[in-house]
C-alpha cells in the first residue's frame, strides 16, 4: 500500500538532505545519482505492488512526449 | 570437424532423393524443413510407430555459426528420442558463468548447483553436431521417410488435411497429408504461402559473431562483459565450444556497418584485443547480426502446426531459440500420435497452440528484457543500467537486476486445461504443467535415472504404494490410452510381479515431495498432469482423459 499521508521522520532534513547531495554535480551526474538512489529505495521497499502504485502516482499528469528509439516493427 | 560417427556433418552433403513415382497416399503426418526441430519432431513420431515424411529443400545440414547453448531439458528430450548421449559427449558441459563489469568481476553463478542429475545444465555443441546425431538416429528409423531437395512450392488446405506441391531436381509432385508441421525456419516458406505473418520488434543494434580455434585456459563457463576494458561501451560474451572453438559476441552499436565489420581485418583485432597480444588463434566463422523477437498469433492453423523459429523468435541471450523449439517439436508428437490413433479429440491439438504460445510469450518476455539490459533502449533506460552495475559491486540486491541473459528454463504449462488441479497439499516445483525433475535411481540392479524409466507414453509414479494400493494400482487400466506404471520404492524393497519398479535412494521422492502412497500422472511429454496422495482409480482415469484433451466427465 503506497503511503500518501506523511511518514518521513524528519521531512526538512530530507529535503534539504536530498538536495544538498545534488549539489555541485552536473545534469548528468545528478541523473546517475538519482538512478542509484531509486534503485537503493525500491530495494528497501521491496513490495511489488507498492512499487507499481509509486511509478502509477509518480506518472500522473506526465504526457509522453517522447518516442522510443530502439524498438522498430517487423514483419 | 568430424564427429564421432567419423563423418564431418557440416561438409556432408546429400544426394537429392528421386522423385516417387506416385503418391495417391495420404501420408498421416510431413514435416517441412530437416533443421533440429523438423528432425526432432520427426524421431519422436517415427519412433512411436508412425509413418512420417520429412521434407527438406537443402542437400545438406547446418552450416557456419548458429545455436549453441543446448539447455539440460533439450538433452533429456534428446535423451528420450534416443541420441543424447553423442551429443553430450561430443559437447563442452557447462553449469557455471561470470559477468564483468569494466575490469572487475561483478559476481558467478552456478545454474545446477545440487548434485544428482544426469545431464548439465547446458552444454555448448555447434548446431551442425546436434544435427548431425539427429540424423542419424533419424536414419535408423525405418518408418522416416527423409526427401533432401525436395521444396515446397505451394500450399493448400483441404477439406483432409493439406495439399502440398513439391519441387525436386526432376520435376514436381503432389504430397497429401492429413498434419503438416511447418519446421522451415524463421523465413518459413509455409507460413508466408498461406498469407501468414509474424510480428514483433527488432533491436537497433548490431552484434559480431565470431568462432575462433585456440588453444586456450579460459574455463567452460558462460562470460560476459559490460563496458570491459578490450571492448569499451559495449558488451561481449564467450562460450567454448567443441573443437576447441570458442563463441565470442561483439555488442557493435547500431551506427556499425554489417559488411566492413565481419572482413577479418576488422574482427581480428577485436579478437585480439579480447585473448591478449600473445594468443595464437585461427578465425573460423565471422557475421553480423541484428536481434529480434517475434511470433505468430497462432502456432495452429487447422491442419498445419508451426514449431521452432517459423512459430517464434527470440534473440540469442538466454539460448531460448533451439531449446524452445525442441520444447515444440516434443509438445506437437505425443499430440499428433494420440489424435491420429483417434484417442483424443481436435482439443488436445488445440492445446499445443495454447501451450506453446504462452511459452514463446515467456521466451520473448525474457530475452526482450535481456536485451532491453545490454542495449538500453533510450538514455533513461542506459542510466538505470549503469547504476545498476555499479551498485553491483558491493549490493548484492544490484546483482539480482543484473541481466545478461536469463538461460533457458522449460516452461510450466500452468493453466493447461490438460493438467487436474491439485486437491492435496504438495510443497516443492513438480505442480500439475512442470516438466518433471530427474533424480538417480537403480533399476534391475543397475544406475538408471527417473526420466529414462517413464518412455513415450504417460506414466504413472507410484511412491512406495501400500498392499493395498499395489492391488489397486494392479485392477488399473488407462482403457485405450498406453499408459506405464512404475512403482518408486526405496532400496530393498521386494520385487512386485507386473509392474516396473526402480529403487530411489530418496532424492526422487525429495523432489517429487513424495510421502508413501503419493501418485504422479505424467504426460509423454514428462511434464506433470496431476498429483495425489492416495492412489483414485476414478481420480487417475479422469485427469488421464483430461490430459488428452477431453472435456471434464466425458468417457475416452
């Protein structure tokens, strides 16, 4: 179950914690960071189901925009 | 090379066979196209007493650089249609893998790592071996009637089976069958002329496939790389195989050109840069590749069935191409034997769509997702990846997502309309739709092993049955339906008069999570229909009916 009500002990800290470990890093190092950083939280979450409902919650009100380039049809 | 058979199966060629003189017959069953699957398909019904015609428009086998890795079950199956055995002797052996990331090792697995099997987990044996012990076990089959360059030309459903126009190098004929199978690859002849398609992706990106000769020291382990130093932003895998060949893939990049990177000018220096300045190799085989997934809607089209790369594709990473059509190839025959001896019903031939179509569904789901991993489909997809593999070093959570493949496992027909669903508490992996595990066992006091004792047709396993039970299991008949009973007792055990009896020195009823009285119904493909703690002759009778297509509570 994907808590929406607040849970975080510290919330400030975090926040301030969150971005204060992207400081200095460029666009892209910052994108590796936050990779790490999914992958860690997922792992200790750990339940499927909470998981999909946060990648559902986190898509909401995102337009793909973009295309995927690897894939082609073939017949 | 030469085989053991003292013939060099990839320079064999053969003479086209003359075209009969009349064909009036309808033959019960052709088989288009003599690759592993149509050989396969054709052994297993050729074997069990039925006349097959097997079609091929090439005067010889495989050639060059093609499947590889043969998965533990492929070898059972091999195994059962009677030539394993030279295939695993000609063959590298393997169960152990690495993966590599930049200059260190990220982790090993060990895909068998319990004792107690008869065959490994894979072993890598070039595909024109595999064919060529196929064909000669295929050869000592009198009713395998085998036709080299004969093509097929047309294609024709008809109200008994199918019409098939035939070319050969002197002049056409007409061939009726009442089930054609369409084992003509992934270009299937068959499939296009009967307006049929198969959809799916193709990865943009391009893969160097190199086999060299050397004598080297690396061990018989699947290795991969990400990103290693010889071949920087781009992955590579090795395999050894027979020969001393070595199978070595070449992640390109889709910017590569196909035609300047397979000249040895090019593939050398890879080569090269991979074994050290110092290595001493002989480049054998050299191409290109692009990888794709695919498959037909339906693998069954009223009388004709599709089996191997003409039904589906996948890529290489996992070895799910071969190994899933000889999955096919064994789930079609017992089928086709059991309708064409009128025992079961046009549901039963159904069911190998069902089965098969959700087993290339979990072979593609697979292989995509591997291929997703070693070629990121966008620069999201490459980040995650990458972090990944470097969170790999040290979290052993990482490692898990780490895909360079996911090898080959048989299928569990889960929903099968075949299987009875348990009423009895079983813990283990032997549910109603797996594949049945092995296990060492003695046999008229010699070491035998559980796969080889259940043969072509279903099998009862009796788990050291009670007086009681044996009396019971004595009154049983499948009626019509060939059905072994085979008692599986532990060592000591006395004799019982009628039945085949192996002693099992406990791993069998371990892996069966067998108790005393504890019966098993498998189907001739070894796969699992039903299970019981207690011997039901009207349990058994009805899942032995079900398990041949007939619908719950009707009679055989």
């Amino acid at each position: 179950m994907l808590k929406l009500d607040p849970n975080l002990t510290q919330a400030d800290d975090f926040y301030e914690a969150l971005i204060e470990a992207h400081r200095g890093l460029s666009a892209a190092q910052s994108g590796r960071l936050n990779a790490k950083l999914i992958l860690l939280l997922a792992n200790q979450i750990g339940d499927f189901d909470t998981l999909r409902a946060a990648l559902a919650k986190a898509g909401e009100g995102i337009e793909p925009a973009g295309e995927d380039a690897t894939l082609e049809i073939v017949d | 090379m030469v085989a053991a058979t003292g013939i060099d199966y990839e320079a064999l060629r053969l003479p086209a066979t003359p075209r009969p003189d009349s064909e009036a017959r309808r033959h019960p069953v052709v088989i288009v196209g003599a690759g592993p699957i149509g050989l396969a398909t054709a052994i297993d019904l050729a074997q069990n007493g039925l006349d097959v015609v097997l079609i091929e428009e090439d005067d010889h086998l495989s050639t060059g650089s093609r499947a590889i890795c043969f998965a533990k079950r492929t070898l059972e199956i091999f195994d059962r249609l009677g030539c394993g055995e030279p295939m695993v002797r000609q063959g590298v052996g393997w169960s152990k893998g690495r993966v590599f990331h930049r200059d260190g090792q990220l982790y090993d697995f060990d895909l068998l790592p319990e004792a107690g099997h008869r065959r490994p987990a894979f072993i890598n044996l070039q595909q024109y071996y595999v064919e060529g012990y196929l064909f000669e076990r295929a050869k000592a089959l009198p009713r395998l009637d085998m036709r080299w360059r004969h093509r097929v030309a047309g294609v024709k459903v008809d109200a008994d089976g199918v019409k098939l126009d035939i070319e050969t190098p002197d002049g056409g004929y007409a061939l009726k069958a009442r089930y054609l199978v369409a084992a003509d690859g992934s270009r299937s002849f068959v499939r296009k002329a009967m307006g049929l398609e198969s959809h799916g992706q193709t990865f943009r990106d391009r893969f160097l496939i190199a086999d060299v000769r050397m004598e080297a020291d690396f061990p018989a382990e699947r290795w991969f790389w990400f990103d290693p130093p010889f071949h920087p932003g781009q992955s590579a895998l090795l395999h050894r195989q027979s020969d001393n060949v070595w199978r070595i893939d070449f992640q390109l990049g889709w910017d590569a050109d196909p035609q300047v990177e397979r000249q040895p000018e090019r593939v050398l220096p890879r080569v090269r840069a991979l074994l050290g300045k110092q290595a001493k190799f002989e480049l054998v085989w050299a191409s290109v590749y692009t990888f794709s997934c695919l498959r037909m809607e339906s693998f069954r089209h009223g009388p004709v069935f599709f089996v191997g790369d003409s039904a589906h594709g996948v890529s290489p990473f996992g070895a799910r191409g071969a190994n899933s059509g000889v999955q096919d190839a064994e789930n079609l025959a017992w089928k086709l034997r059991l309708a064409l001896s009128g025992l079961a019903p046009e549901a039963l031939l159904d069911s190998y769509g069902g089965e098969r179509e959700l087993a290339a569904d979990e072979n593609i789901k697979h292989s995509t997702r591997s291929t997703d991993f070693i070629t990121p489909k966008s620069e999201v997809s490459r980040q995650f990846r990458d972090a990944t593999l470097e969170l790999a070093r040290d979290c052993g959570f990482a490692r898990g997502l780490v895909n360079s493949g996911r090898l080959s496992k048989p299928s569990v027909y889960a929903g099968s309309p075949l299987n009875t669903p348990d009423e009895d508490a079983f813990a283990g992996a032997m549910t109603p739709g797996a594949p049945s595990a092995d296990a060492p066992i003695r046999r008229d006091g010699g070491e035998a092993w559980l796969l080889s004792v259940s043969g072509d047709d279903f099998a009862l396993l009796a788990f050291s049955p009670s007086q009681q039970e044996i009396a019971a299991l004595r009154a049983f008949s499948g009626g019509d339906i060939p059905l072994s009973v085979v008692l599986v007792a532990p060592p000591g055990a006395p004799d019982i008069a009628g039945f085949v009896r192996i002693a099992d020195g406990g791993l069998a009823a371990e892996r069966f999570d067998a108790t005393p009285g504890t019966v098993y119904l498998l189907r001739p493909d070894q796969h699992i229909a039903a299970r019981w703690r207690r011997f039901d002759a009207a349990k058994v009778a009805a899942a032995l009916r079900r398990a041949c297509g007939h619908a719950e509570g009707t009679r055989c």
